[in-house]
C-alpha cells in the first residue's frame, strides 16, 4: 500500500486488509509511507499496534507512487502480491477468490478484477467500472495497447513477476498497467467481474476523474507509457492489428491531451536527435518490407517507428496502409487489385509483355495445366482504355487457352493500399525482374510446390 497524506481514508482501507476471509497467517501488509506531512505514518503505526506481526511501515522521503509501490513490492515476502490503494477499500472475499482463481490456472501469473466507485463519504455513484467494456483475459499483450483495463486496488499476482517487471523506468506513471503488460508476456492474464473492489472517487485522484490540468498530466503520462510499450513490441506479443489499433490509440490521447492543455504547441513528447535518426531507418525498413510484399513486418517496423518520432507523419500513414495489406486488414477499406485471384499470383508488367509478346506466348507455354494460379498483368500505368485494348489484343494474339490459364489485367491507378495488397499478394514475379522463359520450369515448379 502506497500512501501519501493518506490521513483520511487510510484507516478504511486497512481495515479492509484485516477484515479478509483469508488466513490471517498468511497475509502481511506493507504500508510505503511516501514523505507524507500528516498522520498517515501515526495511524498505520497504530494498527500495527493492534495487529502485531500483519502490518509492517516503510517510510521513504516523497518519491511519487511509483516510487513507493515499488518499495513495497520489494519488501513483499509472499507468493502472491496485491496491491491497495490508501483510499481504496476491498470487499470481504476478495482476497481468497482471486487466490482461488490463480490456484485453479498455474499458468496464470495475474488476476484483476471490477470496481464499484464511491464518493468521498462511502457512497456509491457508479456500480461497475468495467461492465461492458469486454475487458481482456488469457494470452497476448495486443489489447493492453488500447488502454489500461487493471486498476491497481483490484489486481493479484505471481512474486515472481517482480524480477521481470522491475524496474519500472523512469517516467512510467502506472505500476498496474506496466504489471499486467508484462505478465500478458509470460503468462496468462485473468480477469474476475465479482467481487468488486471499492474505487473511492474524491477529486484528486490521480486517474479516474481528473480534470483539467490533472487530466493533462495523466494523459501525457499515457502517452509516455503507451510510446515505450510500443517501441518494445514484436510480432510475437501483438498482431498487426493490435499494433495498429496501440498507435490509434496513442493518437486518441494525444488530441486529448492537446485539448486539455488548450495549446497545440504544448511539448507532449521530446523527442532526440538519435531517436529521429532511428525513427527514419525504421521508416526506410518498413517501407522496403511493404514494397517487397511484407506487410506484417512493414506494421511492426513502421509503428515503432511513429512511436519513437509521433512527429514523423508519413510513418504513422504508412502504418495504415500496411495494415491494409495484411490478412488482419483484408476487409479494410481501399483498393483490392487482386480480388478474385487464385491462390498463387505471378505478377508481371503490361509494358513488358507488350514489348515483348514471346514472353506471355512462353509463359501460357511453360504453366498450362497447372491449376490454382492466377497472372496478374499491371497495367495500372497506363490509360485505362488503352490498356484495356493493347492487354486484350496480347493475349488474343498469344492464342492463350482461357481454360488452362487464369489471367487478370489490373487497369487504372494503384493509390498506396492497392500497391501494397499488390505486392503482399504476389508470390512471384515474372519478366526481367524474375522467372523469365528460361527459368520457367522452375517457376512451374514453385506453384506446384505451393499447392498451386
């Protein structure tokens, strides 16, 4: 229990601790007395009094909560650690039904649960917090992008996340949100809607109900948060989606943040030489992986790369486009050059098989019979009526057999979604920049190895 000039609401919440339907033999509390200038220290001394052995005081000149959360959880000597907040209150069972929860799922290194927020004086103004939001459980970091679902009061863990989890970097605001990411990394998350754990709002909380430049602060501090967790990311803790949806959602709070401040030139995010350096060859490498029909790696490289500069506008749309590209972004709106296709594409370049008639006459040579393969003619260059007429008068005049081969003639302008369903969907290339007449045979060969 972090507590900073806690005076009024202390007593409460240890009381709640105390009054758990869980064996008083395992349960210890340690209180972090963060340089508080009122009687805090003096009541938790005092119940330590009445309770000797369960409660322990740890007093630390004002370092912020984070600061004193993490001191406590350093001092923890259990299996399993909670948190509460000094203005928060625990139900009776809530203790021993979230240790179930964990027992019942060894592989679970983390329960969190509802809340029912109170006013100043114990009365209740909404009963759930989270109903309805379809907060996330099981595997994978992806939906901790979107926000944080865990407050601090309602949340069991592993000890052993600690050794992970800490320390938690400078700048970070939010010791439930940085647990519950990294306990998503090595485990499975659990989320319990009962029993709910008291949230008392008293306007000057930190999170829920900040106002004005309390709101401003908090929500920069997400943005700090939310920037290091998506420069860590890989593709084996979120999908392209989440990605996407983790830069989405830090664009949200940053007009937020722009709105509480009332100033656009408020500095929200400083940002290095070195770090717009990095932005930029990550940006370069995104962009190679779409252009060479890799949009799941272009996601990842082209979010991290708008997280370490947010300033850096082409990368944060290069992500969409991306997306667009991924099977995660097939239903997307945009451009579908290869609706229809089968399942293996050979692309080749209109101007080229036009210059060169032998090439498509060799190609209906080399892959009839051979199922499951579309060829993608890019015409997209070129005047749509024009290249309607020349793409139609090469294949009549290469006597191709419209039942051996499967042709598409892509006509009119790409924009940069349609150029990068393109290049993803493209499984070979034939023409001066691939398979040519003489390697034909092993172009055959590749589809068929494909399943072609």
């Amino acid at each position: 229990m972090p507590a900073y000039n806690a005076e009024r609401y202390i007593g409460e919440a240890i009381e709640s601790f105390l009054w758990q339907d869980y064996p008083a033999e395992r349960l210890d509390l340690v209180v972090v007395d963060d340089g508080s200038t009122d009687n805090t220290a003096a009541i938790v001394e005092s119940y330590a009094s009445k309770a000797p052995g369960r409660i322990r005081l740890i007093r630390q000149e004002n370092l912020r909560t984070v600061a004193a959360a993490s001191a406590g959880m350093r001092a923890a000597e259990g299996e399993l650690i909670a948190l509460l907040d000094s203005d928060d209150v625990w139900p009776r069972d809530k203790l021993r039904r979230q240790v179930e929860a964990l027992q019942a799922r060894p592989e679970a290194m983390f329960v969190y649960g509802d809340m029912t927020v109170i006013d100043a004086e114990g009365t209740v103004v909404q009963d759930s917090w989270l109903e309805g939001d379809n907060p996330p459980y099981g595997h994978g970091v992806g939906p901790l992008l979107r926000g944080n679902p865990a407050m601090g009061s309602t949340i069991v863990f592993r000890a052993s996340l600690i050794d992970r989890a800490q320390p938690i970097p400078a700048g970070i605001e939010f010791v439930d949100w940085w647990l519950i990411t990294h306990a998503a990394e090595i485990g499975e998350i659990l989320y319990m809607p009962e029993p709910r754990t008291l949230y008392r709002f008293h306007g000057a909380n930190q999170s829920l109900g900040a106002e004005g430049g309390a709101r401003r602060w908090k929500l920069g501090q997400t943005l700090r948060f939310l920037r290091i967790q998506l420069r860590r990311m890989s593709l084996d803790l979120a999908t392209p989606a989440e990605l996407a949806e983790g830069w989405n959602a830090f664009e949200h709070y940053a007009r937020e943040a722009i709105a509480a401040g009332g100033t656009a030139f408020d500095t929200l995010i400083e940002v290095s030489e070195d770090e717009r350096a990095e932005a930029l060859e990550l940006e370069r490498r995104g962009e190679a992986a779409l252009a060479a029909g890799a949009p799941t790696e272009a996601v990842l490289l082209l979010v991290r790369a708008a997280a370490t500069d947010p300033w850096l506008r082409s990368a944060a749309d290069a992500v969409h486009v991306a997306l667009a590209a991924t099977p995660d972004g097939a239903g997307l709106p945009g451009q579908t050059p290869l609706h229809g296709a089968a399942p293996f594409v050979v692309a080749a370049r209109a101007e080229e098989l036009l210059h060169t008639p032998e090439l498509l006459t060799a190609y209906a040579d080399g892959m009839a019979g051979v199922d499951g393969v579309t060829l993608a003619i890019d015409a997209s260059d070129m005047e749509p009526n024009e290249a309607t007429a020349a793409v139609s008068e090469l294949v009549e005049a290469a006597n191709v057999d419209d039942d051996s081969l499967d042709i598409i003639a892509l006509v009119g302008s790409l924009d940069r979604v349609g150029r990068a369903r393109l290049a993803a969907g493209t499984d070979a290339v034939y023409g001066a920049d691939g398979f040519t007449p003489d390697t034909i045979t092993a172009l055959r060969e590749l589809a068929l190895s494909a399943g072609a």
